[in-house]
C-alpha cells in the first residue's frame, strides 16, 4: 500500500510546503501584482487553498486507483 499511496502523498505535501513557503517570503504584495485582484495579500491563502485541494485529490486519487485497479 506504501509504495501506490507514498508518491502521490509526498508530491501532495510538496504542493503544501511550497504554498506556505510563499506565505512566509511574502512575494506577491511586494514584487508581483495581478490584474484583478484588488488584495493582493489574498493570493497567498487563495494558492494555499488550491495547494490544500490539489493535494487532498491526488491522495484521494491515490486511494482510487488501489483499490479499483481499472479505473487507471
């Protein structure tokens, strides 16, 4: 069961290391400016959301596929 669930998992915990790195960096309101988006502090919680999201689909795509091996 590791080996179907760990990769899935570590690249899930990957997309929530880099979302709280760029909270902690604080890139976005002092380099970057998107059209749009009025607050621009927003765009860290909005990518840690989307990161939160991605991750919990790829582990739960990884679930999926051990246990229904025709689905992939």
């Amino acid at each position: 069961m590791f080996i179907a669930v760990g990769p899935p998992s570590f690249t899930a915990l990957a997309f929530i290391g880099m979302a709280q790195d760029l909270q902690i960096v604080k890139i976005f309101p002092n380099y970057m400016v998107l059209n749009g988006i009025e607050n621009q502090a927003l765009i860290t919680d909005i990518l840690s959301l989307f990161a939160l999201v991605m991750a919990i689909f790829l582990w739960v795509l990884a679930f999926v596929s051990l246990y229904h091996p025709d689905f992939t």
